[in-house]
C-alpha cells in the first residue's frame, strides 16, 4: 500500500506499508519479540520532504496511516529498516506517535528498530 500527500503538483510525504515483514526486519524483529504475525503486522516507510518538515504533514499522514491499518485489523508497525540513531527529529518523531525502541543494530551507522502495537 501506499499513500502520498501532495499539494498540488508537489509530492510532500509518503508512506509505504507492507503486510509482514521484508526478510531483514523478519529476522531481527523475530529476534526481539520472538512469533510474528505477517497477518496482522506490518512494516512502515515514510518519509517527509525536507521542505515540509515540522509543519505537522507527518504527523497527518501517520495518523491517517494508522487509521487506516486499524480498519484492516492491523496489530503491530514496525519501522522498515530502523530509523538512524543520529536523525533525532524522525526519533523523536516515532517516540511522540508511540513507537518504542526495541533494539539497536548497526548499518551504514547506528540504527534503532522501533514497534507500536495497536491495540483492538
């Protein structure tokens, strides 16, 4: 799935959802909270445009995201691929939308993997 917020003709955030895990988040999130559900889980990858940031189009997006996959049944997002330890602002993004830290692990520099569960 996919969801784009755009002003006009310009493109200021995505998010892209998959059902499940990809392979490299499979095995570490395995690895973290043990059973996973590719049904009722599922991996985000959203992004916001350095122009749009802290303007709170992240935040609408996500929101709806998460309306979204409640809908469908969704219990758990994870992030695709962490989020870098150094960018704070997306960390404490995450933070503020109720994601916790579950572990850190290291590629191209410190990473965090961060999971929210959604509670029916």
């Amino acid at each position: 799935m996919a969801y784009v917020a755009v002003d006009q003709d310009k493109i200021m955030a995505y998010a892209i959802v998959l059902r499940g895990y990809t392979r490299g988040e499979h095995h570490r999130y395995q690895a973290y909270e043990g059973e996973l559900n590719e049904q009722t889980d599922y991996t985000l990858a959203p992004s916001v445009a350095d122009a749009c940031q802290s303007q709170g189009i992240g935040s609408a997006l996500y929101q709806y995201v998460e309306q979204e996959l409640r809908k469908i049944g969704a219990q758990k997002i994870v992030l695709w691929g962490g989020v870098q330890l150094s960018n704070q602002r997306a960390v404490r993004f995450y933070l503020k939308h109720g994601f916790r830290t579950l572990a850190q692990f290291e590629y191209q520099g410190t990473n965090l993997d961060m999971a929210k569960g959604l509670p029916a």
